[in-house]
C-alpha cells in the first residue's frame, strides 16, 4: 500500500461488509443506531495509519483488519457519546444519533460500539495481543480523560496552553499514536520501532488538532465544511484564545474580555472582533510555528525507524498534510 | 474457598485497594465518580462466584483477581448507565451517579468503567486469555442487548413469556454464567467443565430474576429493602404480569387493564387491586414453578461436574437461595 488512499479503500470496502452484518443484528432498535454512526463516515484516518504502517513491516496486513475496525468503531463510538455531552445536533451534515433516534439509543447503541471494538480487537490471532490489547484500553481510557478535561476547560476561568495541548493530546493525538503503534507490534516490528511510530503520531495529532482550531477562524468554510468563528462564539478555550490572552496588551484584553464576557451578541459581529485581536496578537503565526515544531519532532522519530528511507513517503506526507490541510 | 461469603471478603478487600487507586488517579471528576459508583457496593456476587468457581479447580485464585474486578466493574458500569436511562434517582440508599454529579459525569465515568473492566481483565496473564476476553465482550454486548429489549418492551403493546425469559436471560443471566464460566477457564478446568457451569449460571440467573419479580410484590420491603410495587406501578411487563395476562378471564383481564390504563391513581390502591389479581391468577404459584424447574435444571448441569459432590455444596447453596431470598 503505497499511499494512504489506497489503504483506505481497502479498509472502507471491509468495513462495510461489517457494518451490514452489525445493522442485520437483533435487536434492531440497539444496532440500527451503531450501523448509522458507522456509515456516517469520516476520513477513516486512523485504521488507514494503522493498515498503512501494518504495511511497512509484513505483507499479510488483512490478518489485522479487525484492529483497523476496533480503532475506528471505538472512534465513532467517542463521537457518538461526545454529541450527547456537547448537545451537537448534526455531524457530518446529517443528524446526531441523539438527536436521530433517542437520547438513551445513543447512551446504549455507544455502550455497545465501546464494547463491540473490543469484540473486534479479540478477533485478532496474534502473538502480540495481550500487549496490544493492554495498548488499547489504556489509550481509550486517556480518550476518555481527555474528554473530561475538555469539559472541565468550559468552566475553569484559567487554562494553560500546556493543559491545553495535554488535553487534545489525550482526546485526539493518543489514539491517531496507538494506530500506528498497534499496527506495528501486529506486523511483528518491535517494540522500539512500535514506540517511534508512536511518537510520530502524537506530533502529527497535535499537529492535526490545532489545524483544526485554525480551520474554525481562518479557513474556508466551504472547503472546511462547518460554519467560520464556532469555536470563537462559543469562548473555546482553543490554542488561540489561550494565545491570545498571553499576548494581548492592557487594551487587547479589555476588548477581549468584552466578547468574552457579551451574552447577547451579533455571531458575524463577534467572530469578526476576535478574529481582528488574533491578528493583532500574531496567534495565527504562533499556532503556525508550534505545529512546525509537531512536524518536525513527528519526522525526527520518522527518521530514526529502519525501514528504507522510500517507504517514509506515505507518513511525510500525511505529516505534511497534517499541518496544511484545508478540511 | 468453602463459602460463598469467604470469597466475598477475599475479593472485597482487594477491591478495595483497587478503587482506592482508581479514586486517586487524574482527572478526579471522571475518576472519583467511577470510584463513588463501585464503592455503593451491592452483594460482589459475581465476582464472588468467579473466584469461587475456580477454587474448584485451582489453588492459585489470587491470579485471577483481575478478571473477577472486570465483571464488578462491568456490572456497575450497567447500573450507572441504566439508571441514566431509567432516570433513577437513588441506588442502595443514595443517589445515583447522574443524579450526584451530572448526567454528563455519568455518561462518561461509565464510558470509562466499560472501558477499565477490560484493562483490568487485560492485566490477567492466562493461556487462555483470548478464549476468555471473547466470552466476556460477547457477554457485555449480549447484556447491552437485555437493556435494550428491556426498554423496547416498556413501549410494546404485547410481550410474550417466551421474549420476557429471553431479555432476563440477556439482561441479567448471561453476566453470572460468564463469572462461572471464566472462572473456570481460567483455573484450566477446560471447556466442557466450564460448558457446565455456563449452564448452571444461566438456570440460577434466571431464576434469581424471577425472584426479584416475585420480591416486588410479595417481598417484606423493610428486608428486601425497596418499596413494595414499584413494578406494578409501572406497569413493567414482569413475569408476573405476564403470566397474569394469560391466566386471567374476562371480567379480571377487564379490571387488570382498568389498572394499567389508568394513569392517576393510589399507589398503594393499585399495588393491592393488582396483588388481588395476582393472587386470584396463581401467578406466584406460578413464578415458583417455573422458578423451581430452572433451579432443577442448575442442579442437574452441576451434577455432570466432574468434581467431587462434597465441593458443590456452594454451589448447590447458591442455586437453593436464589429461589428463596428474601433480600
């Protein structure tokens, strides 16, 4: 598999196979749900790195599809239990389960898709399984955590940056790592190698996750696919902010402080303010030069794993990728 | 291991040092509630079977700790979420998770409960680890499985005896025979034993059901230690009801309806009107019988154990109590 779309697709066309067999499950009312967040979709970034790097070390990589599935059920399964806490009524353009169905269908159907990537995950014979297995729980517990901080941030008046990026690095570097890690110690590569492709890919996730805080300001909402300023209208405490805050003068923070604080408020008017402060106080630049120092720490340990130097291409680019891309 | 008590404590004291730690870890809001919710209590039965099961077999229990951890753990992750689900306000004299903290504080401290119950069967190093971690995620999915035929019911107009057996089995049954049965693989008794005790465990669950149904209405609420009732005034679709349905004639089946229909009433006046139908259609009597045939068949799969008759005792004490508790 020579690049990630490739893998992909291989991953995508087994995956739906699965995903019928789980929606013809009784009781219909539990698994309908889960084949519906299922099939909702997403990049299917993950199983992809972990297929993709599966790749790198053995030729049998279908032996391992169902840790490809387990990591990306249990992804849907987060996002799925994520939109009930947020209230978030749409995702990826169609309804959230909670909102499609019932409040407790998404509590149980996501109960039941936690469990059903472990199911997915035992499917696996593998010399390795205990120490993946141990891997995996381990890592979605710290997804879990994650979330938790997350939620904590809302109500906490002071974040630091480094909570900050502790916080994404457990709720989305960790299990983007754990891909790439799991896929690894699968194809038999060894814990050393295992462990660099693991540091690879918590820069590329903290990378990844701060684009996206990017996106919500400065991109293209069209291309982006959800609406400019979210993040700015509802006071996330995202890089930026926390940013800007630290770089804001006397009369920057009064102003910010102003929004912050506004109630009642115009979105377009808001989002346009605060977009004005974090050009004034170079937050775009200091996120800019933050993910440049996540990319290169991510292709320091991409250069130190042996593998012959034209079989890095796939994950330089996705590093690359990472930190320009426009959705 | 002679009693069932004496595994009880075992397990509860090394429980206990376990939710210490589970307490103490970061983030506290999502592990402190995860503690709270283990720490309420409840009879350890599960686990207790577990390591008793595999007494019979081994003298090296201590081994299997974590396994018998993962199934407590499990089953007040359930709890936690079906009270959300059921918006049950208190559980064992206090107030439920979502009820304490928040019910996005329960959603996701049982996430994390789901989660954990499978790193702490992870720690486990068995032969037949894998064989186990996929009796017990195809148990937690068959148990989702139970609440959701649980709750489907609620709205149903019609339930048969047959569907009401098959959710208890779902629901309730198939967790303690999984106890049975993982204690038993894992001590290396092999899968026929083990086969047996799966067996037992899904006859004794079964009828451990009946008589928390039973409890309900004929229970001394003072020692069974919940309100008398509460199903009738629910109108839940118990065995009792069931069967009442089916035994009545006209002019009884005319008033039971009157009762469920009726949507302002007495409680106290309903318990009595409906206990007076009960009475009047045998369903005790009933409950018992089918109740005493489940105990026969836990009894004869205990008899093709091959261990002496000497240590099935408890066993055997165990399946006598399940019918006859009073609490």
């Amino acid at each position: 598999m020579n690049s990630l779309e490739s893998s992909i697709s291989y991953f995508e066309s087994a995956f739906r196979e699965q995903i019928s067999i789980i929606e013809a499950t009784a009781p219909q009312r539990l698994y309908e749900p889960v084949a519906y967040s299922l099939k909702i979709g997403g990049k299917r970034l993950r199983p992809a790195l972990m297929l993709h790097t599966a790749s790198l070390f053995t030729k049998s990589v279908g032996q391992i599809l169902p840790a490809a599935m387990a990591i990306e059920i249990f992804h849907n399964f987060t996002l799925l239990h994520d939109d009930i806490m947020d209230k978030s009524d749409m995702r990826r353009g169609v309804p959230t389960v909670h909102r499609k169905y019932s409040e407790n269908t998404a509590i149980l159907s996501g109960d039941a898709m936690s469990i059903l990537a472990f199911k997915y995950l035992g499917k696996i014979n593998n010399s390795h399984l205990q120490e993946v297995f141990s891997l995996f729980s381990i890592t979605a517990l710290e997804v879990c955590e994650g979330q938790q901080l997350d939620m904590d941030f809302e109500t906490r008046d002071q974040v630091t940056i480094d909570e900050y990026i502790e916080m994404i690095r457990l709720k989305t570097a960790v299990l983007i790592a754990c891909s790439l890690k799991m896929g690894a110690l699968l194809a038999g590569a060894g814990s050393e190698q295992a462990d660099l492709l693991y540091d690879y890919g918590i820069y590329v996730g903290l990378a990844f996750q701060l684009q996206d805080d990017w996106l919500d300001v400065f991109g293209d909402p069209e291309i982006f696919g959800k609406k400019q300023g979210v993040d700015i209208c509802a006071n996330k405490k995202t890089f930026l902010l926390l940013k800007a805050f630290e770089a804001c003068d006397a009369d920057l923070l009064q102003e910010l402080n102003h929004w912050i604080q506004k109630t009642d408020f115009d979105p377009k008017e808001k989002v346009a303010a605060v977009i004005a402060i974090y050009e004034k106080t170079g937050v775009s630049q200091a996120a800019h030069d933050l993910m440049k120092s996540y990319h290169d720490k991510a292709l320091a340990a991409l250069g130190k794993l042996d593998i012959p130097a034209a079989e890095k291409k796939t994950l330089i680019a996705f590093a690359d990728e990472a930190m320009v891309r426009a959705k």
